[in-house]
C-alpha cells in the first residue's frame, strides 16, 4: 500500500522543476514577440499561440512556481533551519558569495529601474527586436488598439463608406454577421487578420490631405508630432505627408549634418546620428535648424 502514496517532497520538486522550465521558455519567447499594438493587428502567432497565450502561460506557470517554491520550503524548512543554525554555530564561511549575489541581484533591480550599460543593452535589444517585426508601415495600426473597433465605428473613424467596405469584405469571401463585430472577431471566424481586414477596404479611404506646415518654431513641432508614432513612417512619407519637397529636405538634412536614406523610417535616421526622431522632423520643418548634440559644449 506503502507504494502507492505520493511522494510529497518528490511531487513538489517536479513542480518547481516544471514551472521553472515552462516560465524560462515562456520569458524568451514574451522577449521576443512584436509590441502587443502590432501583435493583435497582425494575429501574430507562435506555434499557433498568440501573444495572449503566451502571456497567460507565463502567468500561470509563474503560480506553479511560486506555490510549488513554498511547498518545498515548507517540507524541507527542518534541514533548512538545522542548515542555517550549523553555519551560525561554525561561522558563516559563504559570506564572499553572499555579497556577491546580493549585490548582483541589487544591480539587476536598479539596473530596470534606471537602464545603464551594459543591462540596458539587454532592453535595447529587446526594443529593437519588437520593432523588427514591422517590416511594412501596413504592420503598424492607424491608431492604438483599432482591432477592438466595430466594423461600423472603425469604417467612420477612417471615413470609409460603409457600404462600399462591406461589398468589399463579401467579394473577398470574408463574411460577418453585424456591422457590429468587431474587426477581430471578423479576423478570427475568418482566418485572417485586422490588418488584412484594413488593407482590403483601405482603397476606400479618403487620400490624407498634404499638411503644409510653415513657420514652425521647435517647441511647436513638438506639440505637433510628439506621440503620433511618426518615428516609425519612412522619411520619404514623412516628406509627402508635410508637403516638402525631397530634394529641398536632402539640403536641410545635409546642412545640419545628416546622411539621409530616404527609405529609411525617422527613428533609424536619428538613432544613426545619436539623436532622437522629433530632431530630424525639426530639420525637416525649419530651414537652417541644427541639432544640438548633448556632447558639444
């Protein structure tokens, strides 16, 4: 009979070994996925699990951990205290190692808190990976979380005929009950996603009228572009969407010292020159703007 109980002390230890595991596979790939703007947009996936999914395996496999770490301690808290009360007897003879993973475990805390190198090379990467997932302006929503919008409010806010966008839908085999459904629900009984979803219908959109924009001071261009994700545009968009001509633009940028592709989005032209995205839009917008470098004195 004795051979049929569960071993507690052994359950326990498989747990903790399992939760570790699962939380370890669950962190590199949570480390890699796009932004969660980009992943919903797209229905970004990984063997069929999508950004969701992982998060909540993760989640969950972190309160294995945590309840199988404290059933541990609890069956074994007898030789862990007969452990602690012998070193204090003898003398502690860990304390280098002690220090040593005490400080490092610090450094790691601050070193999230306030990013420095090298550990903010590590979120750098991290950042850089998330952006390489949009390859194509198309991966970037027109605005935050638009996949949660009705069919009908998403067609009026980017003022689409409705009508016209549901023949479009219909045509292309994509079916839905309601106006009222959401695009991502249309995107999971459909097989496809928001994105597709949007660029199907995109033709309908009214074509964005050019913004000529004059006699900007620096401040202003900051109150203008701040927080609406243009880092992210190309510098040709950029241009047309301004109303300045290219070449007019490349003797802006080269006068203030920048080496322009114009394929290339805001954000990779300023990080090249070791400045930030609403400078190259400043230089863009005020003729003979310079960039202040922090290094210069």
């Amino acid at each position: 009979m004795s051979d049929n109980k569960i071993h507690k002390r052994g359950l326990t230890s498989f747990f903790t070994l399992f939760g570790f595991i699962i939380m370890s596979v669950t962190g590199l790939v949570l480390y890699i996925v796009p932004a969660g703007r980009v992943a919903y947009w797209t229905t970004w996936e990984m063997i069929s699990l999508t950004k969701t999914d992982w998060g909540n395996i993760h989640i969950l496999s972190s309160v294995l951990f945590i309840i199988a770490g404290g059933f541990h301690t609890y069956y074994n808290w007898k030789p862990l205290m007969s452990y602690f009360k012998d070193k204090t007897r003898k003398g502690v003879k860990l304390q280098r190692e002690l220090i040593i993973s005490s400080v490092l475990s610090i450094w790691i805390v601050v070193g999230a808190i306030w990013p420095h190198p090298p550990l903010s090379y590590l979120l750098d990467f991290n950042e850089w990976i998330k952006d390489s997932w949009v390859i194509e302006d198309a991966y970037e929503p027109p605005f935050g979380h638009a996949e949660l919008l009705s069919f009908k409010n998403f067609t009026k806010k980017m003022d689409i005929d409705i009508t016209k966008a549901s023949d479009e839908l219909k045509a292309n085999g994509i079916k839905f009950e309601s106006v009222e459904e959401t695009l991502e629900d249309i995107g999971k009984n459909n097989d496809i996603s928001p994105m597709n979803i949007y660029l199907l219908i995109k033709k309908f959109e009214p074509v964005p009228e050019t913004e000529v924009l004059e006699t900007l001071t620096p401040d202003e261009v900051i109150v203008k572009f701040s927080g609406t994700g243009f880092g992210k545009k190309s510098v040709a968009y950029m241009c047309e969407r301004i109303g300045l001509d290219t070449t007019v633009a490349l003797q802006r940028l080269q006068t203030a010292g920048i080496d322009v592709n114009f394929e290339n989005t805001m954000k990779e032209t300023a990080e090249a020159h070791n400045t930030e995205a609403i400078d190259i839009m400043k230089v863009l917008l005020i003729e003979g703007h310079k960039i202040e470098n922090d290094d210069e004195s």
